[in-house]
C-alpha cells in the first residue's frame, strides 16, 4: 500500500513508530515530517541532548509508554491542520518529571507554479 493510500494520521503515526527506537531514553528534541500532497515525504529528529545552562542530571529518557503517548499526542494535534496539503509539522517535545510536554508548530507551503496555472 502507498503513502497516497494512507490517511495522514496513520502516516504520522507509521513515522513515529519507526523512529521509535530512536525516541526511546531521549528527553527532549523536534520531529520534523515533510509533507507533500498530504502524504509524509521524508522525517526525522533534530535532538537536543543537553541544555549547556542547565547542571542538573540528563534523565533516562522517555520509555516506551511515553513514546507510545508522544505518538498519540502528535496524531490528537492533525486535528489543527486544515486547508493544506503541503508544508512542514513540527513536534517540539520535553520530558520534564516524568510528564511528555508537546509543542506543535505547522507551516504550509504554496508552489508559485500552481497558482500561476490557476491564473
């Protein structure tokens, strides 16, 4: 089945499962997905391991029922994006006491080529 066949939020949430691994013992960074015609093109993680001004203990990092709630947390914030199809989501997330907190930032982007043909 192609990424075309999928509904974003499975995309998302088929993204998030393979970078899984990786999301596991993190404690904090961005996941970027790039989205083209509603379907996810490429993702990853921008990870940000310490903050230089902060002495305290690096936790552990995220388990994997925190994971699993990152997931679900990004898949609940879909519900925000309407009236595109193409541009970038970000999830900024923090492992603060044992709690996941959750940023998201969506840009859309336009194809100047489109609109010209519209003309």
């Amino acid at each position: 089945m192609s990424s075309n066949q999928l509904s974003l939020a499975r995309q998302v949430d088929l993204a998030l499962e393979k970078l899984g691994g990786e999301l596991k013992g993190m404690s904090a960074g961005t996941i970027v997905l790039q989205i083209r015609d509603d379907s996810i093109g490429r993702f990853g993680i921008r990870h940000l391991p310490v903050d230089c001004a902060d002495r305290a203990p690096v936790s552990a990092g995220m388990t994997a029922e925190q994971v699993l709630e990152l997931r679900q947390l990004a898949i609940e914030a879909l519900k925000h994006k309407s009236g595109w199809t193409h541009g970038e989501i970000c999830y900024d997330f923090l492992l603060k006491q044992g709690r996941i907190l959750v940023s998201v930032q969506s840009e859309s982007n336009y194809n100047m080529e489109l609109i010209a043909l519209d003309i």
